[in-house]
C-alpha cells in the first residue's frame, strides 16, 4: 500500500480555519478517536527564540483544542520540546506566551532540558554508546508505546546542514545538548537512529510560512508564506514531499536516503501517494535555498574563512560553526579575524596571516597547531584551538573576545532580547536545565 501524505489550505489562518485544518489532517488518517491514547505527547519545534523558527504556536492550540473537543478518554497533553543547542527551552516556550496559552487549556509545558535523564541503547553506528535521553519519554513512548500517542508538529523549513528539517530532523530535539553535539558531523544517520526508536503515530507539519537559509532567520525576507499543513503517518513520505515543496534536490538530503535504506520509510515520490492531488504541489512548490554559499550577504573584509582544499570541513561540523557566525558578522563591523577549518592546508598562504585566528575542528588543528605554535612563539599573532565536531560554546567566548562584540550586540544580531534572555537563562538554571549557554555571563 502507498504511502499516504494529505496537504490541506490553511486558507487565511483564522483559528476557526486552523481548527478545520487540523481535523482534516486527523481525519485522513482514521480521526482522533482511533490516534489518540493514554498520555498525549505533542513535539514541536522549538527551536530558538525567533517566531519564524519554530512551530506557529496557533497551529500547537488548535492541535490541542481538536483533541479535547472530541468525546474520547486520554490522560495527559504534553507539549515538549528540547530548543537548539545552547537555548534554554523555556525561554522558547514564551514567545507568544505559548506556555502560559497551553497551561491556559490544560495541557502541560515540557521542557526536556529540564528532565530526569535516563541512558537508553541505541545500538547505531553513530549512537553507539548509551545516550541519556529524559525518562518521561523513555518511559511513554518506549517502554509503554503502545498506550500513549506521539504526535510530531514540525516547521517545514530548509535547513544549510541536512537540506530540509521537518519530521525525521526534529527528533534530534529529543536529546540533550551534549548528545547533540556527539558526532554531530555524522547529524544525518543520527537523526535516522533516533527516529527508528521513536516513531511518532502522525506527522503533522506546519508549513504556514516556511524558511529560507535555515534552520533560524537571520532576515525578515527568509520567511516565506506557503499556508499549508502536511500530514502523514510515514515521516520519510512526509519530508520527501516536504522537499519537493521547497525545492530542495533529493539527491541533497542524506537522511532520506539512509531512512529509505532501512526500510523506515518510502523516498521515491512516484510511490507516494499525495492527496487531494498531485496538483497542490505544482500550485505551492517554491525554490528555496540550502547551501550557506548561495546566501547573499555583504560581509567585512576582515572577516575570512579558509577552508582546507582535501577536506573543506563537515558542513553539518566545523565548516557550519564558521559560516553560522558568518551570517551573524554580515552587515557588522568586527576586528580582523580569520576562521580556519579543513584539512589540506597551503601553508604558504597562511604565511601572510596577521591578527586573531580561530581554527576550528579537529581536522585543522592536527594538521596546523604545531605550524601556528612555532609562528606564536615569533610573531604578533592570537591562535585558538576550538575541539569538536560542532563546537558552538567553544567559538563563542573567543568570537566575543576577538570581535569586541558586546552580549547585547550579539543579542541584537541573533535577534534576542537580552533581558529575556537574562531572564529565560536565569529561570532554566533554577529549574536545573541541561543545556550548553551559548552565551557566557
């Protein structure tokens, strides 16, 4: 039998037209009555604090207030989510004071990052240690599968590591900001590992407005109205039409390959079947871009990256830290600094280079530290040595350091207000959060 994805209008996105929306899409596949059970789990995306990055939380209400207006016996309404490496997830949880509205229907807020862990067996090739995940979820929807629901809300939106994330992407949110970090360079089999524990009952995506040079908006501009919702039970399926919808080439994004592999899933969209019709992908399918070269941005000429030419760097690793800091230098003005990633190094061009330098990724920093080390013992040069796949928290503090970037500008360039921040952080470190601050006090 071929896998069912239904696309249904938004129309204009009152609540009464996003409430027949998301009935449709739980109809399609047997109605509420036969998909929901026990405790009720609803994943988001939750991203960052940037309303264009995460699940419209219109779209979460009224996937709530359809389960409750229908006359069946469930325990529980969980919405959760683990925000983006380095985010507090209950900072996320205020924008638009989705938190408070979901406690105003009684339903429950939960913030993974602030929950009792428990080491799970993935037995993957890149999970291939005990990974801690939070309990709650292990026990519901592992160990008690079969009497609760998973519901997974996704964005549709590009993404510059993996291609496209919407269903099988946002599992990664399952974990906890270490293990996000483990073998991130590897993100793609990862994710697909994830996603073969847990299996959510229905997809639902939101694609009200989709983003352009994902995952997060660095511009007004990259949020780009399409007015849809998706809905399947094969996530594959899902994000493979997802795709189509963007623009974005198959042939770019590895995880579907991998899920299509293990027979989690169908990827060939001939076999797919899309209803009310095909035609809906015609009408709406726009070409949005993944790839961080093609973003058009005005950078300061102090501002470089070098890659290396055998091993340019893992864009989904060290390469993705550079030119994610690249977006936040765009337009600003920053002292001279050069990142530095990739193995394959001309040493002769690197002979000219003064001031402050970041080398990031173990690939460049077993091929260059003994170079740079002998230049610092001769020359005016300032040289840090940044370890890891996807070192976020470790570019941070030298970033700062060598831009004179101020938090309150980084703030203002992340598109962060900087007393929520404060105050976002201060909450999570209260409630014992686990997770990396991407900005250090």
């Amino acid at each position: 039998m071929k896998p069912i994805v239904y696309i249904t209008s938004t129309k204009n996105n009152t609540k009464n037209d996003l409430m027949d929306a998301v009935k449709a899409c739980f109809n399609q596949f047997g109605g509420v009555e036969n998909i929901v059970k026990g405790n009720v789990f609803i994943k988001i995306n939750a991203t960052a604090v940037n309303v264009d990055a995460i699940t419209t939380p219109e779209v979460i209400i009224a996937i709530i207030e359809v389960i409750q207006q229908t006359n069946i016996k469930y325990k529980n309404i969980y919405v959760f989510d683990n925000a983006a490496f380095g985010m507090p997830t209950r900072l996320v949880f205020k924008i638009q004071k989705l938190a408070k509205r979901i406690r105003k229907l009684g339903a429950i807020p939960l913030y993974l990052d602030e929950q009792e862990p428990i080491f799970m067996e993935f037995n993957g090739k890149v999970l291939d240690k005990s990974i801690p995940i939070p309990k709650i979820l292990y026990e519901n929807l592992i160990k008690r599968k079969a009497d609760n629901t998973y519901i997974n809300v996704p964005k549709l939106k590009t993404h510059l590591q993996t291609g496209i994330t919407v269903c099988i992407k946002n599992q990664h949110g399952l974990l906890y900001d270490d293990e996000k970090l483990y073998k991130h360079h590897q993100i793609e089999e990862k994710i697909v590992e994830i996603y073969e524990k847990f299996q959510p009952d229905l997809n639902i995506v939101d694609a009200i407005t989709v983003l352009n040079n994902g995952a997060v908006s660095f511009s007004k501009d990259w949020n780009v109205p399409m007015n849809l919702l998706l809905a399947g039970r094969d996530a594959v399926a899902v994000d493979r039409i997802g795709a189509q919808l963007l623009g974005i080439p198959v042939n770019r994004i590895g995880f579907l390959k991998i899920a299509s592999e293990k027979n989690l899933g169908c990827s060939k969209i001939e076999e797919i079947e899309i209803l009310p019709n095909r035609g809906i992908i015609n009408e709406k399918e726009i070409k949005l871009n993944d790839n961080f070269e093609d973003i058009e941005l005005e950078m300061p000429e102090n501002f470089r990256i070098l890659s290396g030419k055998e091993h340019k760097g893992c864009k989904a690793g060290c390469r993705g830290v550079l030119e994610y800091f690249k977006l936040i230098a765009a337009g600003g003005k920053i002292l001279p600094l050069v990142g530095i990633c990739g193995r394959g190094h001309d040493l002769t061009e690197l002979d000219n280079l003064k001031g402050s330098i970041l080398i990031i990724g173990n690939c460049a920093i077993d091929e260059l530290k003994d170079y740079f080390d002998n230049r610092i013992d001769q020359e005016q040069i300032n040289v840090f040595y940044i370890e890891g796949h996807f070192a976020m928290t470790g570019f941070i503090k030298p970033f700062r350091e060598v831009s004179k970037i101020s938090l309150k500008q980084l703030s203002t360039m992340l598109q962060l207000s900087f007393p929520k921040i404060i105050t976002g952080m201060i909450g999570a470190k209260r409630h014992k959060a686990n997770f990396k601050s991407m900005i250090e006090f």
